[in-house]
C-alpha cells in the first residue's frame, strides 16, 4: 500500500502523537543567547535547543537540550530540567556547568 493509502494515514496520526512541537522561539532565543554568552562561543559557533522525553524513570521527564557546535572542537550536548518555557539564566548556566 501506498503512503498516502490507509496505512499512511495511520502513521501520520501516531507521528502527530509522538513528535514533539518545535521548542518556542523566543525560548530557544533565550537559551542561545545565554549559553553564547556564558561559554564565550564565537560567532561561528552553532547552539540548538531542543526539548526530549526522557524514558528512564530517574529522569525529570521533559528536559531541555542544548548543543553545541563550533569548527574544530568536539560536539557538547548539555541538559537541563524541564521545558525550555521554564528555563532561567541560573538554570541554564547550571547545566552548561555540569557537563
């Protein structure tokens, strides 16, 4: 059968079910800012910001991801509690320092 078919009307309704909705923008501008200026990153330096689920029943739950990438340094991943709507300056640069 075809993706448009039964079966990828099917798929479409449980991906809508399990993907995340992007991260807020003005949230994740925050958080970029903030992790720029706390990690002294260069211009050419990449932050993204996601939110993830956590499974592991030690975890939070919902927990906000931020990574880093910048020319010739290795990928850093950060974490920190809860969505990126609650994330504060302190919260933020407690992660970016605990990892």
């Amino acid at each position: 059968m075809t993706a448009g078919g039964a079966n990828g009307d099917a798929l479409a309704r449980l991906l809508s079910r399990v993907r995340r909705p992007r991260v807020d923008p003005d949230s994740a501008a925050r958080i970029k800012r903030w992790t720029r200026e706390a990690l002294a990153l260069p211009e050419e330096a990449g932050v993204t910001v996601s939110e993830v689920d956590c499974a592991d029943p030690a975890c939070p739950g919902l927990e906000t991801v931020i990574v880093v990438t910048a020319p010739g340094r290795r990928t850093r991943a950060f974490k920190a509690r809860g969505s990126a709507l609650v994330q504060t300056r302190p919260l933020v640069e407690a992660a970016l320092k605990a990892s």
